[in-house]
C-alpha cells in the first residue's frame, strides 16, 4: 500500500480530531476528551505551537470504509530533561485499524525521530498502558526501554480541584 | 529560618541551577546520568526560544549554606500538551537543598507552580516520581496528586540515541 508521511497542516485539525477520538475509544477513555477542533487548531497552529503533528495519507483509491484518506498521525511535543537537555516526547501514534500491518506506524514514528535528530534530541520519550501488549511489543523491539520497571518512575498529576486548590494557595506577590 | 523569595531564574543563576540538578540526581542515585553542562543551560533557558521556566528559592547572605550558597532550590518547568484536555504544565525538577527543608519552601514553589499553570490556561501540572522516593510520594499526595502509573498503568518508555538513529536510517 502506498502512503504519504507529511506534517499535518490546520486543514487536518478536523481529521486528526476524529483519530484522537478513536484512540481514546481504543484506550477506554472517550469520557476524558474534552478538547475540539478549535482548541487543536489554536495551540498547534499559532506563533508558538504546543505540538507539532504528521499525519498519515493514503490516495483516493485507497480511502477507508468511511472514506477518510488521513489514516494515522503522530502528535509530540520537546521537553528538556535536566541530565542531558531536548528531548522529544511523543504524546499519540495512532493508524487506523484497517491500515495496519503496513508499516505506516513505523513510518511515522520514524518521521518523529528524523525530526528528534535534526533538533539534536537526546531521546524520545513515551507512554504506553501496562495492558497494551500490541503496542509494548512493537516499541521493545525499536529499542525503547521501560523506566517505570527499570527505575521505578510513576507519573502524577495534579488537575481539576486538586490544582484549583494548590493554586488558591500560592503567596501573594 | 527567617525569610526567603521566591523568583524567576535568571542567566546569573545557570551555576547555582546546575549545581542543584547534580545534587538532585545524587539523591536520585542516577548523579552520572547528568551531562548537560552550563552552557547548554543558559542556551536553552535563556535565548530566543526558551526550551524550559525556572523558579529560584533564595536565601539572605546571613542564612547561606554550610558551603556559602544563598540560592537553595529550584524548580524547572515547561510546556507540553495532552490531545485530550490541552495544554498542561510538566514540573521537571524540583527541588530544596537538604539543610533547608522543612520551613515550608517545598510547599510555596509547588503552590506559586500550580498558580503559574492556572493562569497560563493548563488543565493540569505533571510530573514523575521515582517509586521508592517515599517522601515526595507523600508529599504529593497529601496535596492531592494522583498516581497515574498506579490508577491508570501509565508506564513511561524511553529510547536512545542510538536506537533513534536505527529508526531514521532508511533500510
């Protein structure tokens, strides 16, 4: 099958909307998506993007059941680790079940690292749920290493009343 | 302990950030994973396109360190986005030098960053933990953070240079 691997443009918002959609379905999370198109265009096309995205494209012939030609994307972002600087995290790789087994995942993912490269990133980082054996296998056997297990590393977060609360805590200036 | 402020870091701040990181990644047990030096701080922190935020907590000159340093933590943050809520804050490092904990700064920077990540518009603040760091852990929770990796089996991967280079050389 013959695909395209491009950076997404603003026009792509609506269906790179739809895919993050589908992977949260896939995660069993569709509850916890609370952002649009408007909020994708906004922060990943303005003067100061908090993403970048490529997206996945196959021709016309080849579109999906529903009729989409974008059938994958992989959204990053640059972090700065403290021990050895940039570093590239990427946030979701997600292609279309009926597209898979094509190498498209590779290719995008390969895309992120070409872009992780030409930037001097020292490594990309990820997050994988424990129950995800299709997804473990495929990022192990590119050489990614687990750091919850090695090390120990849990990820935290502080949102909603909890964030509120911290926050209405703060010294006054 | 008297008083301390709590402020923005600034390029004069680089050694100081650096020599907290080090001290930091000794507890961590991971000191010789450190490779960033100086320059690249001060590059990456402070040119046109900063890549990460610092807070500093300082110290009068008559409450300085055993060693004599008057800047005594940091916290070192930035920006990153989750396609399902948007924009959130990602706390990097934070940390407050041994003989200066327990007088409440831990507390302030965490509330002057959770302050910082409401009014810049994120849903929420981040960060990791190593599993047998007992003291953060409970730190954290008490102020209701929760446990992605144990609630939900979030694990985090990594891959290397060396892999990454594999995956961008055409076979």
């Amino acid at each position: 099958m013959d695909f395209k691997i491009r950076a997404a443009k603003q026009e792509d918002c609506k269906e790179i909307s739809r895919m993050i959609i589908e992977l949260a379905v896939f995660e069993k999370m569709q509850d916890q998506v609370k952002i649009s198109t408007q909020e994708l265009e906004r922060d990943g096309f303005c003067s100061n993007p908090l993403f970048e995205c490529q997206v996945a494209e196959v021709s016309e012939e080849q579109k999906s059941s529903q009729g989409y030609t974008v059938v994958g994307y992989v959204l990053y972002y640059y972090t700065y680790s403290t021990w050895m600087g940039l570093t590239v995290f990427m946030e979701d790789l997600y292609v279309m079940p009926e597209y898979r087994g094509k190498g498209i995942g590779k290719g995008l993912m390969s895309k992120v690292a070409q872009v992780g490269k030409e930037k001097q990133c020292t490594r990309l980082q990820l997050a994988v749920l424990d129950w995800n054996t299709r997804s473990l296998d495929f990022y192990i056997m590119k050489g990614a290493r687990d750091m919850t297990a090695s090390e120990g590393w849990h990820a935290l977060r502080f949102d909603g009343e909890a964030l509120d609360k911290l926050a209405a805590e703060a010294p006054k200036d | 302990m008297a008083n301390f402020i709590l402020r923005k870091a600034e390029p004069n701040d680089v050694s100081d950030i650096l020599r907290m990181i080090k001290e930091l990644a000794k507890y961590e047990e991971m000191e010789e994973q450190v490779i960033l030096t100086e320059k690249e701080l001060l590059e990456d922190g402070f040119g046109d396109h900063p890549f990460y935020h610092c807070f500093v907590g300082e110290v009068p000159k008559e409450k300085q360190s055993s060693e004599g340093f008057t800047v005594v933590a940091f916290a070192m943050y930035y920006f990153t986005y989750d396609p399902w809520i948007g924009k959130l804050l990602y706390l990097e490092d934070f940390y407050v030098m041994e003989e200066f904990r327990g007088f409440g700064m831990g507390s302030h920077i965490l509330r002057l960053l959770s302050e910082t990540a409401v009014k810049t518009r994120c849903s929420s603040m981040h960060f990791i933990v190593a599993e047998n760091n007992t003291p953060s852990i409970e730190f954290y929770k008490r102020r209701g953070a929760s446990d992605l990796s144990s609630e939900e089996g979030w694990r985090l991967f990594a891959i290397d240079k060396e892999d990454l280079k594999k995956m961008t050389t055409p076979k």
